[in-house]
C-alpha cells in the first residue's frame, strides 16, 4: 500500500501526488492539515524514514519563527511542535510499504517506486 502526507498548498507535494496519479498507482491521501497526525503516528513515520524530529522540520514556516526560534529545543519538544502545528512537518510524504521518502526532488519517490 502506498501512502501520502499531502498539504494541497504544497506545490512540491502536489507535483508528488500528481506523479502517483499519472502512473495510475493506488494509494491513500493522507491530508494531515485536515486530520492531524496522532503523536504514535509521527513517530512510526520518523522510524520509517531514519529521520529525527529536527530532520523534519521546517524551520523556515512562520510558525516556527513565532514559536521556536531562537530556542534550543530538544527532539521531543519539537516532535511536540510538529504535532501543535502541522504545518511545521516536512511534505511530502510517501510511505510504500516499510520504506518512505520526503519526496522532494521528485526522483526520490521514483527512487522508491523502483
């Protein structure tokens, strides 16, 4: 089974999705915005990447910035934040089976695929 974590304003995430689409794969959209993620989920999804929380933040989203910066946060606390604010968690996500990517650039849900 294939699985995306797509934020609809995201044009890399849409580029993603529309990829999964045009190669006439079935998959679950998963719209994290709208359904936030459970605190269990975040983690299996780090585990799934080899990430930590601080891999998969964007430190760069305005909500960070009026949050977090400047602070010295520990991986739990931003593993907090990223549940707080969604927005903060790096897209997209492609999970397929045991293995998932942040999939930006493109080829590394090509890469995945393969």
């Amino acid at each position: 089974m294939i699985k995306i974590f797509h934020n609809s304003s995201c044009s890399k995430s849409r580029e993603a999705l529309k990829y999964l689409n045009d190669c006439k794969l079935n998959f679950e959209v998963c719209e994290y915005l709208k359904n936030p993620l459970s605190k269990s989920d975040l983690q299996e999804i780090l585990t799934l990447l080899n990430y930590s929380p601080s891999d998969l933040l964007r430190s760069n989203e305005t909500q960070f910035k009026e949050h977090a910066k400047g602070k010295q946060l520990s991986e739990e606390e931003i593993l907090e934040l990223m549940l707080k604010y969604p927005k903060l968690i790096e897209r997209p996500i492609v999970i397929v089976g045991v293995k998932a990517v942040v999939a930006r650039p493109l080829e590394k849900l090509k890469s995945l695929l393969k």
